[in-house]
C-alpha cells in the first residue's frame, strides 16, 4: 500500500499540483491510493462523502491547518504532503497553506520522508510535544494554555520503541493509571494528552522489567493505558491511532491473563474496526468477548458492567449497519446485566447503569434516523444523573445531533450550549460539534441564535 501510494504521489501531475498548492488534488489521488470511496474517507477524517467531493473538486478550499492535518492523520501519509511541518504540523514559519518550497515538498510526497530526508523519523501525526516521551516521572502534567494537544504527541518514539524509560513501583504505575482514567471521565482533555507519552514509556519499562509475581498486574496497567490512549484518539477522531493503540492493548491485556482486561481492550479494537467501516465484524468480535465472560451467578460488578457496556457498543455497531432488530436484542440483554448489577457500581465501567444505558438510546436512535425517539429518549433522564462528565457531555452532543438531524436549529443550538456547560472539552474537540456550529452559522442568517459566533470561536471553529 505505500509503495501504491508512492508511486501515484510520483506522477507529474502531482508534482504539479503540490507546487500549486492544489491539496483537493492530492487529497484525491491518495485516498484513491488506499482504496477509499469518498464516503469512507470522509468517515476516517470526520467529514460527509460530500465534503470530501468539494475538498477535491477545489468547491472547497482546503488551506485550514486542522483540515489538512486531519486529512493526512486519516489517509495515513505524511503531513508534509500537505505543507506542514514535520515538527510542528504547522505551515513553515506560521506561513499559509503551501509555503514548503515546491521541490523539497514534491520529495516528501514520492518519498514520505519528512524534509530533512532522515528517514528513520517517523512523521509527526499529531502537534505535541516529543520530549514528554520517555521521561520516567509519573508526576500530574500541568494544563496547558488554549487547544488542548491531541494523544499521539510524543508517541512515535514510545509506541515504535525508540523512547527509554525507567521502571516504577507498580503500586505508583497504578495510581497513575487511575488519575489518567479520571481525567478523561471528567472530561478534563488538556490533561490527557499531555500524559499519555510518558505514562506509556513507564509502563512498558514497568511491564518489561517486573519479576513473575508483578508481571500479569503491569501488563494489565499497560492495557488500561493503551485503551485509554485507544478512546482519545477515537475522541478526537485519529482513527489510524486508535488502531494501533487498540492493539497493542489487546496484546497486553492476553499478557495480563485477565479476562475483563481482555474484554475491555477487544472493545477497544471493535469500536476501531466501526469506524474503518467494518461494522459486521466489529459486532463480531464484541459477541465474541461478550461470551468468554459471560457473568455468572456470583459475578462481581465490574464484571456485570463490563459485559453489558460491551452489549452496549454492540448494539450501537449494529445500529450504525442499520440492523434495527440485533440492536434492540444487545440492548435487552444489556438491561438485564444492569438489572443485576443494581445499585452496585463498577470502577472499570463507572458509566455502566440505568442513565448509561438510555444515552446508547439515544445515540442508537439518532443513528437510526429516529430523531424523535432519540429525543424521547433523551427526556427520560436527567443529565445530572449520568456519572461522568465525559458521559454528560456526549448525552448533550447526540442530544443536539437528533434536533440537527430533526432540522430544529434553536434546540439543536441549545443542547451545544448545554455540552459546553457540562464538558467544556467535549465541545472543542468533537468533529460532530463542529459540524453542526458550521451548518448553524450557514441557516443562522438572520441572527437568530444569540452568542452563535461568540459560541464558534469558543470551540475553535475556523474563521471564527
């Protein structure tokens, strides 16, 4: 495949509209180069089939930093195809779209090096910064200002071995894990992506140097870290991330021995296999790990939970491929496993129960096109009875999904406002939110959305 993809990106024509700066026909040529419709594209990049139609047709310019760093995380090539740097992904020098002199950007297509022709660098799929992976200490990573950075800054090096790392105490790994999971389930996403290059490096030094009797347990932790790292990116929509980290939790988690660890990291992969369009084998591989540890009579509640969030996604995956009845059936028996579960909460699923399972209501009826469903749905709970922020925050986004999708701009613009309140995060990052604040600012002719444009410029939509 990238030999494929080499060999188009080295016709003249491509030379040609590098030089340019014509990205729409480059984005064409390489999403044909690995065997994509537009519509598949478009999904791996957060964008309609339509939009990635205008993107090549130049109806759409393309010179948005975001987009094209985008684009070239979802086709999988190097974004200096697209005139970002290696380092930064930024355009050179803070330089417009196109701004890498035409010769050293045509090598970089033909060759998928980065510019300085170092070809044992990988590219740079995300802005971050590098010097985070590797370092030993396990200490909270401040917030930082503006934007918060994306999962895989600094993971080249940790994920493909080039980053060094010294063990810790498992007892410390474990703490760690747990304030990582906490920071993603309250939402708190400038922190997430910070940590995860270096809480990785440890682990795996953690994993690799513990004696037989500590060895399953940090296997075990390096499988959280890497499920976690596989939900960001998914969040944040780097599908080829959420590949590569889903598995490497799953090869954790069989090290690891443990069942609920392994059933965790298959949803992981699952939910990846979804999103590149492969819904009936994501559906699969969910009942697979649904029967390995199909609850018994004395399961505890983080087993209860964790079979019946994986019925949950299962149902989603279903509804996603139009299979109506196969996601009302998963949903039933997901109810019956929080029936059992009661009262009693889990702190592998803390977002498993009652409130968790009508959020996949709306989600799945939103999907199915049932924007009234998902609204009745949505009405028979209150979001403060969701646990977690993160949970919160992606009620509200189906929520204004369902009213978008109804055609009801003031309700659809309300339950945004609402996302932002509960999970300020949620919003900033979500390729949904910034969709529908774009088609809103577009109908919103006559201003009749107070605080619209104030709202676009608070999640960072462009040009606002």
């Amino acid at each position: 495949m990238a030999d494929d993809l080499r060999s188009l990106l080295a016709s003249q024509d491509i030379r040609d509209a590098v030089r340019q700066r014509r990205y729409g026909v480059v984005l064409r040529r390489a999403r044909q180069a690995r065997g994509l419709t537009q519509a598949q594209a478009g999904k791996l990049a957060g964008y309609s089939g339509a939009t990635i139609s205008r993107f090549e047709t130049g109806h759409r310019r393309l010179a948005d930093i975001d987009t094209l760093r985008r684009l070239a995380g979802a086709l999988g090539t190097a974004p200096e195809v697209f005139g970002l740097t290696p380092e930064t992904g930024e355009f050179p020098g803070g330089a417009r779209a196109g701004a890498v002199p035409g010769e050293a950007l045509v090598a970089t297509v033909v060759t998928g090096l980065p510019l300085d022709g170092d070809d044992v660098r990988r590219r740079d799929m995300i802005t971050g910064t590098a010097a985070l992976a590797g370092a030993a200490a396990l200490g909270r990573v401040p917030a930082a200002a503006g934007t918060p950075r994306r999962p895989a800054a600094g993971l080249d090096d940790v994920l493909y071995g080039q980053a060094d790392a010294a063990p810790v105490p498992v007892s410390k790994l474990r703490a760690a894990v747990t304030v990582a999971r906490g920071d993603f389930r309250d939402a708190r996403y400038d922190r997430v992506p910070a940590a995860l290059p270096k809480l990785i490096a440890a682990a795996q030094a953690t994993r690799d140097s513990a004696g037989a009797g500590e060895r399953a347990e940090a296997s075990g932790l390096l499988a959280d870290v890497y499920v976690l790292a596989a939900d960001f990116a998914v969040k944040v929509n780097d599908d080829p991330l959420s590949w590569t980290t889903s598995d490497r939790a799953l090869q954790a988690a069989q090290a690891s021995g443990d069942p609920l660890a392994v059933a965790d990291a298959r949803r992981a992969v699952a939910t990846a296999m979804r999103r590149a369009n492969h819904p009936g084998r994501a559906v699969d591989m969910l009942l697979r790990a649904c029967r390995d540890i199909e609850p018994d009579g004395t399961a505890s509640a983080d087993h209860l939970a964790t079979y019946g969030n994986l019925l949950t996604v299962a149902a989603y995956t279903a509804a996603t491929a139009g299979n109506r009845p196969a996601a009302g059936e998963y949903m039933a028996e997901a109810a019956s496993a929080a029936v059992r579960l009661g009262s009693a909460t889990s702190s592998r699923q803390p977002a498993f129960g009652p409130a968790g399972l009508t959020l996949y209501q709306v989600s799945i009826a939103q999907v199915l096109g049932d924007s009234g469903t998902a609204i009745d749905h949505a009405r028979t709970i209150r979001a403060a009875d969701i646990p977690t922020p993160e949970r919160q925050g992606r009620y509200w986004v189906d929520v204004a999904r369902a009213w978008n999708q109804w055609g009801k701009p003031e309700a659809c613009y309300r339950a945004l406002l609402a996302a932002e309140r509960a999970a300020p995060a949620e919003v900033r990052y979500r390729p949904p939110v910034h969709r529908m604040t774009e088609a809103l600012l577009r109908a919103d002719t006559r201003s009749a959305l107070p605080g619209l444009r104030d709202f676009a410029r608070r999640i960072g939509v462009p040009g606002h």
